[in-house]
C-alpha cells in the first residue's frame, strides 16, 4: 500500500493494517490506529491496484469511519 498513496493522501506516511479484502474488487479495509477516524475503506484505482504506482491525492479513494459497526452499516 505504501507505493500507492503519494504525499497528501490521508494514509501517506500512516501505519496502516489491513484485516480484510473484498473479493473480485479493488477494496480493502484498514485499520490505522493513529487515525482520529481508524477503519477506512480503501479503493485502489486501476493503476495502483495493477502496477503498484502511486496516485495523486485523494487516489485511491478512501472512506473513513470511526468504528467498525459504522463501517458495517454504510456498506
């Protein structure tokens, strides 16, 4: 994930674990502790999920929550 999100991007520099992938689509979930808002839904855009390249921010689209139930209920 690192290679993916460049400077100014929310996760940039961020320690970021992720418990979860959803399957046949580029989106995965995070839990980055340090954040105010810790679960975040990642969706990698093409190039990034692909190739591994870095995006310009807000790339990959990132959906934050401060919680897990609340991640559940908006899915």
């Amino acid at each position: 994930m690192r290679g993916e999100v460049s400077e100014g991007h929310v996760l940039h520099g961020v320690r970021v674990q992720f418990p979860a992938r959803r399957v046949g689509y580029d989106d995965f979930l995070a839990y980055a502790p340090e954040l105010e808002n810790p679960w975040v839904r990642v969706h990698l855009t093409w190039m990034s999920a692909r190739h591994g390249k870095a995006e310009r921010p807000p790339w990959p689209s990132t959906f934050l929550y401060p919680n897990l139930e609340k991640f559940c209920t908006e899915q």
